[in-house]
C-alpha cells in the first residue's frame, strides 16, 4: 500500500513537470512498454469521458490526501508541495497517469526500483534544492526545457490517438462487474469446473469449454491465444482421449488453433459454419465431419450438448452449445458479461440479429453463460444488462438522428465537398449517442468509454439505411 501511494503521487509529478529529468527519460520508456503491452493508462478518479475520447484527468488533490505520511523526510514542506500540485494540477489537466494496479509485477518492481532512486535523490537535496526545484515547478522556460522531450512524445501520441483512435492507450477506471477468478499468468490459464464435467478454460481474454463424458472429451472451440494451454488444461482434469470437436463459429481468434485436436475426432459446425470454413481451406481450422441446419443434439457417454441455430446474431453459422442437464450455455461474440463487447457490436454481421439475440439467450433456462470472451462467466442477469445498455443507445442514437440536421451542418461547412457534410452529419449524431450513453453506463460495464462510440455509429447508421 505505502509502495504504491508514494508512486501514485510521485509518477504523475514526473510526468507532468519533468522533475529530476534524468530519471525521467529513464521513465518513459517504462511507461510506453507498458502501455505497448496494453495496460490501461487511468484516470485516478474522475470518471469523466471526453467527447474526443482523448480524456484522462489526475485529480492530484486527492492523491495528496494519502500522502503525506509517505513522503521522504526532509522533503520539501507538504502545503507548499499541494499548492504546487495543485496549479500543476490545473495546468496538465490532461496529463495521463499509468495505473499502478494494471502493471505486472515486473513492471511494478522496475519502477519501484527507479522510484527508490528518485526518492533517494530527493532525500539527499537540501532545503535550497528542493525550494529551487519547486519554484522552477512554475517556471515556463523552465518547464519548456525539462519537458522538451517528452512533450514531443505526448503531442505525437495525442496526434496519433486522435488520427487513430485504435491507438488509445488509455481508459476509464473499471468497475467492479468486470472481475473475474484470478489467473496465475506465469502458468498462462485458468481450468475451472463449473458443473458435472463441464469445464471452463480462460486466459483472461478468451474462454472456452470442455466436457468430459467417460468416453472421451468434447472440446468446444479453440482460441489459438490459449493454445496448447488447451491441451494441458484437458490433461489435468481428465486421462480421456478428444473424440468430439465443436464449432462455435469459424472467427479465427476462437478456432484458430483447432487442428491441435486429433485428426479422427469428430468435427461438429453449423452448415454455414461448414461452407465458410471449407471456403477458406485453412489447415489451422479443418472441415467439420458433422454438420447441421437447425438443431443437432450430441450425446457422448453422459453428457448431452443441445446444438441450435438461429440466425447470424455474429455471423452465419454461429451457434448456441447448450448443456440441459448443467443449465450451461455457451453462445460466442454476443453477450460480454460485466463488459461492453467489443466495437461495432463485437462485429456483427448484421445489427438487427445482433440486438435480437438478447432475447433469444433469456428464453434458455440457464445458470451460467461462456460468451468466449474476457475476464468471468456470466449469468441471466448479465444478459438483462447488456440488453438494458442496448436500448439505451437504440434511444439516443435514435433521438441523435432525430435532432442533428444535415442541412443545417451543410450550410455551416458548405456543400461542395458533400463527403465532409456526411462526415460531420454522422459524427455528430454518433458522438451525441456517445455523450447520453457513457455517463449512465461508466459505473456498470467496463470499457464503455472505449467502445461506446462504434456501437453508437453501427446502431444510428443501421437505423439511417437498414
Ligand atoms: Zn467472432
């Protein structure tokens, strides 16, 4: 606790005003590796989401509240320090600070260390030193020259994040909903049974199932991000050879490692699963040996898996795995339990399937939900959420396209080149839905400030020309 008080007051004094600029530039790189790595840069406490998405504000009075039994003796006198803090406050509102609690433990160790270092060299100024760092706090040339580097870095990443809001690197604190069983990382996944010989395998981003049956495995996708670690995580449950494989669907980020399976075990898919793949001809994803157009139910040993198809809520050939007997059911890119999913409705196909799927999953009797992705297994009520968050943005994407006038933006900006209109006219309306939505969900779901835009322009675009 005392570690990580003092770094959240120290890091962001580093990174806003430059102080000890050596020890700096011995920072940063730290710090872009981290965020290359893609932890999550957070704001402290505020939770307020730009409309530009280039948002992150350091509420340092708060963090100061923590500190002052932490700070070196003989540093500077704390009043003067918070008054300082407290411009520099003012003046770097949009400085980003590094979230202590997403770093590694390597991570945290390294900058420790450094942090060690800094203190040490503090503790060895003397008062003059230290008054003449804190006035040169103030000091714009000053500032100017200490932070001439790593201003450069943050307008070239603040370009790039706004040229390319996919290279963000920052988010808004998550709430409680999105935890999830903690994963040992150096063994790289979790194998958990949930019920009677059904298993959920995860590696923190994706999830995936298996059922042991007493006659051989029935293993249900394979991510390629878990891997091998698929393997090791069957063998440590069960001696059981893999007789069955499952199909989710044919997206490669869930089957791509699906040929690690044997070559004599049977492979299940829905009919359009089975042409795309066939289509695709990749030795990653073999051809399915069964398939199915409507319902399918598999029996092995005593376990029973009812398969079904409803239509492309992600894409053709996705389909619901359904355990009766467990109450267990697994449907993959559709619902994000405790998270939004991912941008443009996680990719789906086509909006209407997507957005009906919610009450096609509520008609299933079930306990729990494998959705294929991120950090916990869900249940009926994370699907009530993900609906309730839906409707939200149906409504005010709706009401968006209601109230903006293309006209009007056209007439601001000019007509000649119409490309720029449109270009305003949805982003307008897109970044209206975002700015309704994102404050009532920012408490429930995690990465709303993230992906809530997509989701708002796929929604109002669909409702322009669907
Ligand atoms: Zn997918």
């Amino acid at each position: 606790m005392k570690k990580s008080f003092t770094l959240l007051v120290l890091f962001p004094l580093i990174l806003s005003i430059g102080v000890i600029p050596a020890l700096q530039s011995d920072f940063l790189p730290e710090v872009d590796a981290a965020k290359a790595k893609g932890n999550s840069l957070t704001e402290t406490n505020s939770k307020k989401v730009c409309g530009d998405r280039l948002c992150s504000t350091i509420d340092s009075k708060q963090m100061m509240k923590h500190s002052d039994s932490m700070m070196p003796s003989g540093s500077m006198d704390m009043h003067t320090m918070m008054e300082r803090m407290d411009k520099i406050h003012e003046k770097h509102q949009k400085h980003m600070m590094h979230s202590w609690d997403s770093m590694t433990l390597d991570e945290q160790s390294q900058m420790y260390e450094k942090m060690q270092k800094m203190i040490e060299k503090m503790e060895s100024m003397d008062m003059d030193e230290h008054m003449k760092m804190m006035s040169n706090m103030g000091d714009k040339d000053h500032d100017k020259k200490m932070h001439k580097d790593s201003d450069e870095k943050r307008k070239t990443a603040k370009h790039d994040a706004m040229m390319h809001p996919e290279k963000m690197r920052i988010a808004a604190p998550l709430p409680e909903t999105t935890m999830g069983p903690q994963i040992d990382y150096s063994k790289g996944y979790l194998v958990e049974e949930i019920k009677d010989g059904i298993y959920w395998v995860t590696d923190g981003a994706y999830q995936t199932m298996f059922l042991t049956t007493g006659e051989g495995v029935i293993a249900v996708d394979a991510p390629p991000s878990i891997g091998e670690n698929y393997l090791k995580a069957i063998d440590e449950v069960t001696d059981e050879p893999i007789t069955h494989v499952i199909y989710s669907h044919t997206h490669n980020d869930h089957v791509g490692a699906m040929s690690m399976f044997p070559d004599d075990a049977v492979y299940i898919a829905h009919q359009e699963a089975s042409d795309t793949l066939e289509k695709k001809s990749d030795p990653n994803r073999p051809v399915p040996t069964v398939t199915f157009e409507d319902k399918y139910t598999l029996e092995v040993g005593n376990q029973k898996l009812e398969l079904a198809y409803y239509g492309p809520m992600h894409e053709p050939g996705n389909i619901f795995i359904y355990a009766p007997n467990q109450k267990v059911l697994m449907l993959v890119d559709v619902i994000f339990p405790g998270w939004t999913p991912f941008k443009d409705l996680a990719m789906a196909q086509d909006v209407s399937e997507f957005l009906a799927a919610h009450d096609k999953v509520l008609e299933y009797d079930f306990d729990t939900y494998i959705g294929g992705h991120l950090t916990r297994l869900g249940t009926t009520q994370d699907v009530q959420i993900q609906k309730e968050y839906f409707q939200d943005i149906q409504a005010s994407a709706g009401k968006a396209n209601q109230e903006v006038s293309f006209m009007a933006i056209g007439q601001e900006v000019g007509f000649s080149n119409p490309w720029l209109v449109f270009q305003i006219y949805a982003d307008s309306i897109t970044q209206q839905c975002t700015d309704e939505v994102v404050p009532k969900w920012i408490d429930r779901l995690g990465g709303v400030d993230l992906f809530t835009y997509d989701h708002c322009w796929k929604i109002s675009e669909s409702q322009r020309i669907d």
